[in-house]
DNA sequence: AATTAATTACGTATTTATACGTAATTAATT
DNA sequence: AATTAATTACGTATAAATACGTAATTAATT
C-alpha cells in the first residue's frame, strides 16, 4: 500500500517540522515538501502533485485559501486539508468555496489528523467537531436551490463583501494606518472621494470604528487581497 | 545521564505535541508536563519542578513573560526558554527582565533547539541568532552602571512606557474599540477626563492613531497587562 | 448601443478626536 | 508633614472623520 504524500505548508519551520514528525510516526504518511508560503506550496504541488496539500491560512505572499483555489489549474487531482487556529464559520465556508476538502484546527490531535487525510484521500470531505455537518451541508442547501438562490447568500454567511477593486485598494491604506489625506494625496484623488469610498467600505463590512475593521480584516484577510 | 525535565506551555496542541515529538526524538529531552497557559504553567513548574520551562509568550489568562517572572517564586531552580513567533527586541528584553534564559523563535532547528536547552541547562543564557549577544550585553552594560544609569533605560530600548495604572484601564477600553463617550459613561468621568488620558497615553506611546496604536498593543501585549 | 456598475466629488451637517495648556484635587511616596 | 505623582477636568482651537444625499463621468457588462 502507498504512502499518502502530501505537502506541507506553513510559514513557521518549527510547526512544519512538528506536523512532518507527528504525521511520518504514523508511517502511512509521507511529507514529500514544505513550503514556506502560498506561492511556494503552489509551485511545489504543480511538480510534485501530492495526494494532499495541508495549509495554513494566514501565510506571506499567498494566502492558503487563494493557494487552494489555484490547485485546480496546477494538479487537479490534489485536495487540501486546511490546518488553522481559526474557527471561524467564515473562514470554514470560504475554505469550501475556494474547493477545499477539509478543515482542521492547530487544536486537532494526532488521531484526527490521520483519520481526517484518509478520509480525503478517499474523497471524501473531513471538517472537524460538530460545526462540520452542519456548514457543509448548509453550504450545499444553499447551491442546491440553484442560482435562483445566490440572491438570498447573505442570508446565511456573509463571505462576499461585494467589495471593489478601488475599495480594496483604499481599504488597504486605511488599514495601514493612512488618514484621508495621505491617501488622497497617494492616489491624487479628492479627500472628498476618499471619505466617499471609507464610507461605502465601513457600510459594506458593517463596522463602526476603524478599530472593528482592523479586527475584522485581521479575521478576513481576503477581504484586501 | 539524567534526562532534561522540561514542561511545555502553549495554548495550541498540535505545537506542543509537535515540539514535544521533536524534542523527545533526540532522547536527553523529556517532556513530563504540558501547559496550555500560563498559569497552568506555572502551577505545573510548582509542582513537578523541571529543569526548564518552555513557553510561548502569548496565551490566555497568564502570559508567558509573567508566568516567568512567576518561577522564582514557585521553583527558583527552574530556568525559562521562550519560544515566540516574535523577535522584536522589546519582547526579548522584557523576557530577559522577567528572568528568561534563552528566547528562540519557531522557526529554530532541532538542532538549535537541544543546543539551547543543554546550554540552558549549564547555567548558560541561550539566545537565536545575532541580535543575541548583542541584545544581552547591552542589557547588561545598562545594568553594570548600577542605579545612576537606571536613569538612561529609555536610551536602548523602551520597554517600560510609564502608563499608569488608570492609563491602562482607559487603553484597554479604547484597544477595544470603545468610544470615549461611552469610556466616560462606563468608568463615571467627564468625557474631557477621558480625552485628556487618550492624549497622554498615545504621547507615551509615541503613536500617532488608533491603528498605530492597535498594532504596537498587539506587538506588546504587556503595555496592558 | 444600451444598461449597469464603479468612480469621483461635492453640499450640508454634525460628531468625534486631536492638541496644547492650565490647574485643582486626590492619592501615593518620601 | 512635605513632596511627588496621578487623576480629573476645563478653556481654547482645530483637524479629522462620520453621515447622508445628490449627481456627473467613466468603465465594464450585456
């Protein structure tokens, strides 16, 4: 019986190597690359195509969920096994859509952890605790009604802030800690305009204060890349 | 040969059991306890009494520096290495401060690791990388004068910013997003009162916005603790 | 080409925060 | 008891941001 190779990527050596000892004791795993960012693990996994990639999130460069979105085009047939501290039902459900087949926490044990790659090399989707069921198959009643029923996705997690491109961009500047009038100043555009746009962006994301949008683009760090 | 007792603390279980799987790999390294902050640190060094404690600076309920400064207390001859994601030299001083031996990052080898601890072990200070030597010297060379260059502390590194004990009630306020009316609400005061210690804090802090001032409170968690 | 979405920017109004200085009162330290 | 530090709060002034609405222009989509 073959090993499961997988890649690993996180940007901190020492939990990679912790992960590739935890996994490799079990002997039916085999860490065949690291990869220090999203970049990299996508670089890797278009030449070595692994069985599983197992991803961070939060990584320089690239991101896990944008690198897991990338696998489509690069190795089709490697999944990715999310690994995160975050448990938040949006970073889950975002994980889904960028065509993730599993979703675990830094919290997982040896055991999960084993049984979650089986479970996904099998092809099936592994989402650890008891929110799993429930995500999942809320995430699927949601495209099951078909696109009669994309209007009503804010209804239940709100992944998609409908945030523009020139927002984003803004957005990453006041997130830098600019004022208004460098940013103007940066774009050579009217402070007027740029009030106008740090307007429409606190409204779209449901903030009040600068301090809520830092929190929340710290949680959502897709929503400025 | 005895083998090195030591107790690890970190809030997440996938790093203590990759750190503990790696240490004990090498065989001189046991790891007879683990804790998941800090103060269960601590109550695990009081009764156990390692050779050294391993802990991660940023966990709930107690932190790593302050569990720490803790150990003279509770197991004088138990020596502290940190092991942080962070490597500002303010984190490095203040955990030199609270009595820590030795301070790697996570992206520390395996090798450097078991290096740190047997030296660690000798009596020596352990510190990663270039900065070490430096960072400790002049550490030192500050406190060589005696209590007349006390006096020039804030001419290395900042570390202590002289909030006040009220300062740090309205700064955690304000790190939660508060505004000041509703700080003057809460705490009873006039909303100038609240101005005014806003202004005095972010003086001492040398920041110059709410971001900025965001950014070094989560850099430096301390500031409020 | 028509329609839709995004971008730009203003009017009007208000709120909030920043900035500096002064000073009385209270609490802590010597 | 005297001194120092912290707390409280105001005057004065200004800058900056929030909030809502309107609308022209440009870019993208159908």
């Amino acid at each position: 019986m073959d090993t499961i190779k997988v890649i690993l990527a996180d940007d901190h050596v020492i939990v990679r190597n912790g992960i590739k000892i935890l996994l490799e004791s079990e002997g039916e795993v085999e860490v065949i690359a690291e990869a220090s960012n999203g970049q990299e693990a996508v670089d890797k996994v278009k030449q070595l195509k692994p069985d599983i990639l197992i991803s961070d999130i939060r990584m320089p460069i690239m991101n896990g969920l944008e690198a897991t979105a990338e696998l489509k085009k690069v190795s089709p047939d490697t999944k990715t096994l999310i690994l995160s501290m975050h448990d938040d039902e949006e970073y889950i459900i975002k994980s889904v859509e960028c065509g993730a087949s599993g979703y675990l926490l830094k919290d997982t044990t040896k055991e999960e952890f084993v049984k979650a790659l089986r479970s996904i090399l099998e092809g099936h989707k592994y989402f650890s605790g008891d929110i799993s069921d429930v995500l999942v198959n809320g995430y699927l009643n949601k495209n099951t009604g078909g696109s009669a029923s994309s209007s009503d996705s804010g209804t239940m997690v709100k992944t998609d802030y409908h945030i523009t491109k020139r927002e984003k961009q803004i957005l990453q500047l006041v997130y830098e800690g600019h004022s208004n009038k460098e940013i103007a100043d940066e774009l050579g555009k009217s402070i007027r305009t740029i009030e106008t746009h740090r307007f429409n962006i606190m409204k779209k994301l449901g903030v009040g204060n600068i301090t809520e949008l830092i929190r929340k683009i710290d949680s959502e760090p897709y929503i400025i890349s």
